[in-house]
C-alpha cells in the first residue's frame, strides 16, 4: 500500500495553454462545450471548470488557478489546490493541456 502524497503535476509554476490548434470551443449557457478535433470526442465544461478554462485561455498559470477559485467560491486554498490538480489532469489525460507552448 502507497502512504505517499501524490506529487503535484508537472505544471505546478508554468503557464497553462490549452491545446488551441486541435481544439474548437464555445460558451453556451453557462458551459463550455469543446470538440476535439483529432477524435472528434466532445465534452462539456461547467461550474468551476467553466472559470477555471477561461483563466487557462489567458494563460494563467497554476497558482493563479487556485486563487481564482479560493476568491470565487470562497473555499480554502487546500481544497482549491486539490480542485485544480483534478481539473488540470482530466485536461491532461485527454492530452488537451500543454506548458509553456510545448506538447
């Protein structure tokens, strides 16, 4: 059995981007809806997600992130931490996140 803490993601610190050149995405009703183009797979972004895509947009880096989401929601840091990371790694399991421009 691991006792271990996960360790953060590799993008802790770097600025965030999506993966624009394989991705279409539009805001309806409150939710992101993204196609990716290389499966034609589509999803759905609400709630939390929904602020935290479009600061990833811009570019915002991790920490960023989770100060938007503290401010916005009024929750404490480890909880906005913990949030984040699952919302940053579901992007990445589906290779839609990319740091500092690189794949």
């Amino acid at each position: 059995m691991n006792t271990e803490e996960p360790k953060a993601p590799s993008y802790s610190e770097g600025r965030l981007k999506l993966a624009e050149e394989v991705l279409t995405w539009r805001e309806v009703d409150g939710e992101i809806v993204v196609l990716d183009r290389r499966s034609w797979m589509y999803m759905g972004v609400n709630g939390s997600g929904v602020l935290l895509w479009k600061e990833i947009i811009v570019g915002a880096p991790r920490p960023q992130l989770v100060e938007r989401l503290c401010a916005a929601y009024e929750i404490d840091e480890e909880v906005a931490r913990r949030d984040v990371d699952a919302f940053l790694e579901m992007l990445s399991s589906h290779n839609l996140l990319v740091e500092d421009g690189t794949a």
